[in-house]
C-alpha cells in the first residue's frame, strides 16, 4: 500500500475514535466539598454545600457554539468542544494557541499553576504534559502540529478561520479555581474592649470591705 493511501484511512479512524470517545465521557464533574477536597466523576452530584463545575463536554467550552458562528463552525464545535491546557514560559504553548487561533478555531484555554492543576491535568488527559488538548473526549498530549490538525480536520473544523473578526479571544483562567482568602489588612480590625469601671471614692464616716 502506498503511503499516500494511508492519509485518508487514519482521518477515517480518527473521526471514529471522537465518535466513540465522546459517547464514552459525556459528562464529568469537578467536585469541590465544604472542607476544600475535590473529586471527579462522570454523574451529576447533589449540590447541596458542595460548589459544582462542570468539565469535559459540560464544559464552558461548550458555549462556544453560539449563534454567530458559521454553520460548519457551530456544528463541530458544539460537537467536540476545544480546550487548551497551557503553563507560563512554554513556547510549544505559544506554537499551539497559534495553530488554533489561525485555523479560526474556538476554544477554552485553562492554565496549569498549581500541583492542584498538575493533577487535574492528569485526571483530565492522562498525563502532565501541557501543551495539551482535548477535542471533544479525545486528549492530545504535547504539541504536534501534523496531529492536532489531523484530529481538527476530523472533527469537522475549517482548515482556514471563518471566525467572525468581532470574536473574542479566549482568556485563559485557572483549570483549578482559587479559594479566596481574605488578606490581613482587609481583616476588620477587632473591637477594643471597654475600659474597667472607675470604683467610687468611700464617703466620709463609712467602711468598705
């Protein structure tokens, strides 16, 4: 078989492969509980105290299929939603936001800070690689320009931007959200306690025990 032949019929298995994986995980959870510990399943969970973020297909990621975007855009990307999973100073970061950001590709960007985002990472993708991304359910470990359009191109993305120019730019936020802690000076200063009693002055002709 020629190698040119191949082309075609891994796209084929690529395509089956999102198809598959994306019936697998449809859904997951971060799941963060009163006493700050976070977990991760594929089943809606009571709410009640805990704080809920969706991940995955439920993604906010998943928004991006908005009206105003092409036709063909809204499809693929209300099929597999795109996510980036990046880290500060990494240039294979910087080569894959461009990849996507010149293929007119709508996607979510999360940063990896924290050993908390390490492993969020890991729990998302399989590994601690970034750059990563997810295409619907399937994670592409580091940047490979010939995979990640290969795997666009299977998911049904244009291979040239048809993303309106009034289009806002993904704004990267946290893949694991911050708890908020109040700084000292924000603190209100404490009540000062009330000054003792000033006891009276003894009258003229009396005894006090």
């Amino acid at each position: 078989m020629k190698p040119t032949t191949l082309r075609p019929l891994l796209r084929l298995a690529a395509l089956a492969w999102l198809t598959l994986a994306s019936l697998s995980a449809w859904s997951q959870y971060k799941v963060v509980a009163p006493d700050g510990s976070v977990t991760y399943t594929d089943r809606p969970p009571f709410e009640g105290s805990m704080r809920i973020t969706p991940i995955g297909r439920n993604a906010p990621a998943a928004a991006v299929a908005e009206v105003g975007l092409p036709i063909e855009l809204r499809q693929a990307a209300a099929r597999y939603p795109v996510m980036l999973y990046t880290s500060a100073e990494c240039a294979p970061c910087d080569d894959g936001r461009k990849l996507l950001q010149k293929r007119g590709v709508p996607y979510a960007e999360r940063t990896v800070a924290t050993e908390d985002d390490v492993q969020a990472l890991e729990r998302l993708i399989g590994g601690r690689t970034v750059p990563a991304l997810t295409i619907g359910a399937q994670p592409l470990r580091g940047f490979s320009e010939a995979d990640w359009a290969s795997y666009l191109d299977a998911a049904g993305y244009p291979k040239e931007s048809k993303l309106p120019r009034t289009w806002p730019a993904a704004v990267p936020s946290p893949l694991v959200q911050r708890a908020v802690v109040a700084s000292p000076a924000a603190r209100p200063a404490p009540t000062p306690a009330p000054p003792p009693p000033v006891p009276e002055a003894p009258q003229p002709g009396t005894i006090r025990f």
